[in-house]
C-alpha cells in the first residue's frame, strides 16, 4: 500500500486527534431549544466503545481484558446511575442486533451516519471549521428519519452515542517525543501523546426529531507519564467521567435566555 | 475540485495549528476555511457562471497547491455529508484535480470531444482515485438542456471507505470546447434529498457571462 | 503476506552502510539463514485459547475488531465464493483448518491481513490478480502460517522490549482510531492499520517463516509449491510496468522502516524452498479450471475496480496475465478500457480497435457495444454506430444510460 493510499484510507480519525491532542477542554454544545433530559424518558445508548490499556516500558498500549471488562461496566453503572438521577430509564445496546423489532443493518447504517455528523460536528464546532451558515445556531445536525424510525420502532426517546478511551503508564514510565502534524505528511500522523491520556465524546440524538441536540467531546492529556487522571476503573474515576462528559449538560441557549427572563 | 470528502478535509486540517491549551478550544485555531454565500446571484469558478442560490450556503476557500481555477465547492453541512461543486470552462487537456505525471492513479484529462458517457466516465474515476469510493453505480445518464445546449444530466451513488453511501447529481455540457458543470454530492441518508431542491433551483439560476 | 502492497527493504546503499546480515541478502538476493519449510511445525492446536494476560487482552481487542470487520458493508457478500475459500482454508489451515474464518473486502489493493485471533481479511485487489488456484491458497496458507506459528504474540511481545517509534505507531493506531469514536476494525483505517499492524507484527524473520511454512503447506495440500513465488514475480513485473508508464523507477522504499525482505530475495528463497518440497513423481496441480468457474461472477467487477482508477501500466499488465489463459470478450473490453482512460496521443484510436476486437467475442458485455458504438460514431461511422448501439440497447434495454444512447441514434 503506497504512503498516497495510506493518506487516502487516513480518513478523519487520526488527524482528529492529532488537531486535538495537547489540549485540556469539555466543550459541549447544544441546540439552542436544547432542555436537558428529565422525568420519565427512555434512553437508548448505542454501542458504547470502551478500551483501557496499559502503557509500558516503550510506550505500548497494551490492552489488558481485565481493565477493560472492569472499566467498561463501570462506566455503565456509572452511566445508569447518573441518568437515574436525572429520571428516565436507560438500554444499553450491546451488540447491533441487541434492540428486538430493529434489525442489525438498520443499527449499522445509523452508527455509519452518525460516524459522519459526529466527525463533521467534531470539525466545523472543534477545531475551528466554522460554518458560515451555522453561526449562533447551537448545534445544526441531524440523522434525519432513519432516527426518528429507530425511536418509532424501539420507543426511546433519546439515543446516546459514546465513546471513552483511557490509557495509564504502568511501572517504567517514558514520555513520548512529540512527533507532531510534520508527520502527517509522510502518512502516519502520530498523535501528541506525553504519556496517558483521555479522549472521550458523547453526543445525544433526540429521535422524535432526529437531530443531534448536544455534544460534548471531553479531552485530557497528561504530558508526565505516571499522573493518573480519574482512573475510569474505579467506581470514583468512571463516575467522574460520565459526570465530565454528561453531568454537566447545560440546556440550550434559548432555554436558558427563557430562564434568565425569568430570573 | 479538492476531493470530494478525504483528502480535501485532511489538508484542509494540516494547515491547523496543534491547540495551545489556551481554554475556549474550537475557535482558538485559527481562521476557517468557509465563507458565507448570501441568498443572491453571486459568480462562481473563474467567473464565466452566475448562479443564484435559494439559501446561504458555506464556500470552501481553495487551498495552495491542490486548487483548480475553474472548479468551487460549496456545502452545507460540510464535505462529509453534502457539497455542490462547479466546473466552469474546464478547458481541454486540463483535469478536475491536481496532480502530477508521476501519480501512479490518475484522474483523466478533460478533452472537448468528450462525449456524455466520456465525460462521466471521467468523474467516476475521480471518485476512485481520489474520494475513496469502492463501489460506484451510475443509476441515469439523459440528455438535458444546460446553458442553452443540448447538455446531460447524470445520477449515480458511491460507497466510499468510511462506509458510508452518497448520492449524487451531475448536470453539465461543453459549451465552445469548454467543460460547464454542476454536481452535488452527500449522503443518501437524508442529506441528499435535504440538498437537492437547492442543486435543481441554483442549476436553473445558472448562466453564462463570459 | 500481510505486509502491503510492497514489502521493499531499504534501499541498496543502507543495507550495505549498515553492514551485515541485511547487506549480504540485498546484495544477493537471497537471506542468509533461509527458514527450512522442514522446521515450520504448528505452535497451536484445534480450538486454541490463550492463557497469558497480555495474550487474552490482545485477544478481547481483536474479538472486537472482527465483529466490526463482519459487520462492514465493504465485505463482500457472496456466499458461494465465500465457501469456496473455506474449501480452499480446509487445505492448508492445518490444525486451525477449522477455525479460520476470511472476510473479502472491496478495496482494489493487493492486501492480506491475519489477525491474531485466526481470521484474515483479504482484498478484491489481491483476488483479481491470482491466476489460479494455487496462487490463491498460496496466500492462504501463508497467512495460515502466521496464525500456526503465533507471530502476532511473539512480535507484539519482542516489540514491547525495544523502545523505538514502532510502540508510537501502536498507540497512535490506536487512539486515533478511538480518537473520532471510530474502533480499530473500522475498515476505513484498515488500510493503514493493517499496514501499521503487518509493520508491527512481522519482522524479516517472521515473513520468512509464514513463506516456508505456507510452501510447505501448499504442497503437502497437493498444490503446486513454485505458486507462492509467482505471486511476487508478478507483483515486481507490475510495479515495473506501472512506473514504467509514468516514467519513473519503481519505488523501493515503500514499506516505511524497512522490515520486510524484499520481494527479490523472497522470490528467490520461496524458488529454493518449493524446489525442496516438491516429491519427485508427484503431479502437482495449479487448478485453473476450477478457480475461474469459482471466481467467473467476480472478476468482471474487480477488472472493473482496477482499469477505472487509470493506472495503465499495473492494469495493462494484469489484463496481459490473466489472458495468459486466454483472451476473452471481458478481457479485449478491458484492454479497451485502460486506453480511453489513458488517453494520451493516439489512445483513442487504440480504444477503438480494442472495442471492435471485444465485440468479436461471443462474452463481450454490454458496455463493450457502447463504447464500440461511440468510438465509430466520433469517427464518423454512423451506420456502424448506429447498428453497436442499437446492440448494445437489445442486450441492455435498462441499462442506466439507455436515454442516453437512444437520443444518441435519434440524432
């Protein structure tokens, strides 16, 4: 495979990071009549996607089942906990064919869909893209149909997409040279990874509508290998993240205009 | 015209600077690459066609080195999911993208005996070569007036290597040896019907000055 | 043969800067210590789990990698053609015959993948150029190979030992695969991760391994063991006839950090090396027949992949290949093809005259009458046009374009 088609296949997941890497942010987004979910909803959590390596001697991540296993689940009770929190009830589809009534093609299709809006969304609200034609609009993305006939079909109200990736320096710790978007340029774009770090984004489709109402992407980077950030196998380092990522959902800026009115 | 989503979008990200840290993130990076079309006749390409939209419209700024003169793409909600492009008097000999001899995977030359087929041929090649598509069908190809000539219109859809379909309409004729054209591409879950109206209304708005 | 499209060494002059063991195989073309296809015995049984903790890991990342590689709308979906290759894996999989699973995906490169967990991922691109049978169980029992001698693990742990940029890709690989929300068996990245992957995982060492081992199982399966090398004598000769066309030498330094043999020196040992388990008096078959009724529905489609992304020299020398079988309708179109596509001075008339010679053919599709049809009408043909397009309508009355065309003859 020739370094052109390497930069072909590229595709957006890795210059995404590199663009984000070094930066410690939660920046959320939301529609501007966004009200964040309370009383009695139902919350469909797609996929999620959750791996927690090890970083050795070397810089490896080295996936270890245990961790991953533990962090994962934790990260769901996490999650069911604090949506419980708020009312609603929470399904967490594990597999494309989880959901009875919904085939896995129709699963499969959506997450592709969503793939696309959430990295247009990551692009044009993230990393400075701006839209003309999205200005003060909050957030201007939806699925369209194949949404609202997933949330006719299943009977949720809200689909949860979300992804967390965390990584820690086990005992020989290195920090990693930066490499930097230079290296794009010969078809790997290495990320600029110090040592452990976290990158994590959740965005929430309202499927009566099929748009996306909020997003958030959550990003921490230690450059010191050996620091630990919330680590998301315990039950205190899992809940911190679902709180990063979810707990502080704002409502959208009309919403909140309406209150401050009222206020 | 840049690619059609790839490789477009990842060197329009090279240009970015790595981010500071300096809290605020998104719009610390620098100036974005869109700027606003108004709802109003406005030129496109080098010039040579006029065009009115029904809407605004984002138009993506050329980039060094990868720009043709001839070609402007437009979008909605960006090249991952919709976009229009124009090709105003590509002349014969010239291509749709740059490249150079050397490229193992070329995009062919326009030439101005190019018949319909030919012409199409040659955007399905683009899409291989350089948007990542693995799998293209053509779904019509029929004649249509465009610009006062006897012109075609084309359809087809793709899979590119993010999984994701797109569908697409190309409208376009060789007025005196010079290729005009208007395509719009984006997802074929809704984004490409969203879209369409807006491609059918400014493809009649079109006209040539020059 | 994971290991992309072209395994090249470094270039000549840093071998021998270096010194040793790698300038000697670049000088002669043959490794020093060549592995004897003898010594290549299975490390894994039937049913194999892994035990060790980083194994397991390794193992529970990959299960989900698979799960999405199957769930992908790039593989291609075509249950006969799928079992045939099963057939082909119960040859040579050896103990793990049973529990490989391969996945063909649309992507038109020359690519194989193994994956730790016993499947493989293999391109359209590499399909279509397999002539026949042993050619493609030859790459089947080389990435059998990687699986039976555990090379994923015992690189993945070597790798963990040296601090160099390899661990930098690992984890970039990995994150920036996570990074957009995207798993690392997202096929979008496979491309890359498999390159990344193959970079990782095999070392000159290992490669050489899975080549004496998969010769080893060819022939023991009946084929004939000499396929493995033609793989790679054809792949030289097109990269020569590629870079010929646009004027260039073929490059050499595409594998990044050069771990790989060269395809030379491949060549070379996989030549000794069939010649060592070939028993004399046994028939050994390439099993042509079979492989083109196996793979008759597909190849117009992967032709197809390939003439359109205009690469004269690769298409046209693959186009030459195949017809070593015989020329065909499909084949003379094709040719036809790589020449509009090409276009340079004088192309168009050697388009048409592949376009006439196609439709002479009793298998010539469709598409070959609309083309023959459009290059006698630009000359000025217009009876003849008339008569290839209106053929063209009879076999095809709904083809996409037929308004097209039948404006065509009405003006």
């Amino acid at each position: 495979m020739t370094e052109r088609d390497i930069m072909r296949r590229l595709g957006f997941a890795l210059l995404v990071s590199v663009a984000l890497a070094g930066c410690v942010q939660t920046r959320q987004y939301a529609d501007t009549q966004f009200s964040p979910p309370s009383g009695d909803y139902r919350l469909l959590v797609m996929r999620p996607d959750v791996s927690v390596g090890s970083v050795t001697t070397g810089g490896l991540v080295e996936p270890r089942a245990d961790w991953t296993e533990s962090a994962r689940s934790k990260l769901l009770t996490a999650l069911r906990a604090q949506q419980a929190g708020r009312g609603g009830n929470v399904r967490i589809l594990d597999r494309r064919d989880s959901l009875p009534g919904v085939s896995a093609e129709t699963i499969a299709e959506l997450e592709r869909l969503h793939s696309a809006v959430g990295n247009s969304i990551a692009l044009h609200k993230y990393m400075g893209e701006d839209l003309p034609t999205k200005r003060r609009k909050g957030l201007d993305w939806t699925l369209g149909n194949q949404a609202i006939a997933l949330g006719q079909r299943s009977g949720m109200d809200y689909a949860l997409f979300l992804h967390a990736e965390d990584s820690f320096a086990s005992t020989g710790r290195v920090a990693l040279q930066v490499l930097g978007i230079a290296g794009c340029l010969v078809g790997f774009c290495a990320p600029n990874i110090g040592g452990a770090g976290q990158f994590a984004y959740a965005s929430l489709v309202d499927l009566r509508t099929g748009k996306v109402v909020w997003f958030n992407v959550l990003q921490t980077g230690s450059q010191v290998a050996g620091i630990k950030f919330g680590d998301i196998r315990t039950d205190k380092g899992a809940a911190e993240m679902v709180e990063r990522l979810l707990g502080r959902m704002k409502p959208g800026r009309e919403i909140r205009r309406a209150q401050r009115a009222r206020t | 015209m840049k690619s059609v989503h790839g490789l477009g979008v990842a060197l329009a990200l090279m240009t970015l600077p790595a981010c500071s840290g300096v809290g605020g993130g998104g719009s610390g990076f620098g100036i974005s690459n869109y700027t606003l079309i108004r709802a109003r006749e406005t030129s496109v390409g080098n010039g040579s066609l006029r065009v009115t939209p029904p809407r605004e419209w984002n138009r993506q700024r050329g980039q060094l080195f990868v720009d043709i003169r001839e070609v402007e793409d437009w979008t909605q909600n960006g090249p991952l999911l919709d976009g229009i492009s124009f090709v105003t008097g590509l002349k014969s000999g010239d291509t749709l993208v740059r490249q150079t001899r050397r490229d193992d995977r070329q995009v062919p030359k326009f030439r101005s005996n190019m018949t319909a087929p030919e012409i199409t041929a040659m955007l399905e090649s683009l899409f291989r070569v350089r948007g990542g598509t693995v799998d293209f069908k053509t779904l019509g190809l029929a004649p249509r007036p465009f610009l006062g000539q006897a012109g075609f219109q084309f359809d087809y859809e793709h899979l590119d290597s993010d999984e994701v379909w797109r569908r697409g309409r190309a409208v376009g004729a060789t007025v005196d040896g010079r290729l005009y054209l208007i395509l719009l591409d984006a997802a074929r879950a809704h984004y490409f019907d969203s879209t369409l109206p807006d491609f059918e209304a400014i493809t009649f708005s079109a006209r040539k000055v020059r | 043969m994971s290991c992309g499209q072209v395994s090249n060494g470094l270039d000549r002059r840093t071998l021998l800067a270096a010194g040793g063991v790698l300038a000697a195989a670049g000088a002669t073309g043959v490794a020093s210590a060549r592995i004897l296809p003898s010594a290549m015995v299975p490390l894994i049984g039937p049913g194999y789990r892994p035990v060790d903790a980083d194994e397991r890991g390794m193992w529970q990342q990959m299960t989900r990698v698979e799960e999405e590689i199957a769930g992908s709308n790039l593989v291609v979906q075509d249950p006969a053609l799928a079992s045939y290759m099963q057939g082909l894996i119960a040859k040579v999989g050896g103990p793990a015959a049973k529990d490989f699973r391969i996945y063909l995906v649309r992507i038109p490169d020359f690519n194989a993948v193994m994956f730790p967990t016993g499947f493989a991922v293999i391109f359209t691109g590499l399909l279509l150029r397999m002539r026949n049978e042993a050619q493609l169980t030859g790459v089947i029992a080389h990435e059998a190979a990687h699986f039976l001698r555990k090379h994923q693990i015992r690189q993945y742990r070597d790798t963990r030992t040296k601090s160099d940029v390899f661990a930098v890709l690992a984890m970039s690989a990995g994150i920036a695969g996570g990074a957009a929300g995207v798993n690392t068996g997202d096929l979008a990245q496979l491309g890359q991760l498999g390159t990344i992957l193959s970079l990782l995982r095999y070392n000159r060492v290992l490669e050489a391994e899975a080549d004496a081992m998969g010769v080893r199982l060819l022939a023991e399966a009946g084929y004939d063991p000499r396929a493995m090398a033609e793989t790679w004598q054809q792949l030289i000769a097109e990269e020569k006839l590629s870079a010929k066309y646009r004027r260039k030498r073929r490059r050499r330094d595409i594998s990044l950090f050069g771990t790989h043999p060269t395809p030379e020196s491949r060549m070379a040992d996989l030549r000794i090396s069939a010649a060592e388990v070939t028993r004399p008096g046994v028939f050994y078959d390439a099993r042509r027949a079979s492989y083109l009724a196996a793979i008759g529905k597909i190849r117009p489609t992967l032709l197809d992949d390939q003439v359109k992304l205009n690469d004269p020299g690769a298409s046209q020398y693959i186009v030459n290949n195949l017809a070593q079988d015989g020329w065909n309708g499909l084949l003379r179109f094709h040719e036809g093809e790589i020449w509009r596509l090409r276009n340079r001075a004088g192309d168009d008339v050697r388009a048409a005259q592949g376009y006439a010679s196609a439709v002479l053919y009793p298998d010539a599709p469709a598409d070959a009458w609309r083309w023959h049809g459009i290059m006698l009408s630009k000359a000025g043909r217009r009876t003849e046009a008339r008569a290839a397009l209106s053929r063209y309508l009879m076999m095809a009355p709904n083809a996409p374009d037929a308004a097209f065309v039948r404006q065509m003859l009405v003006s």
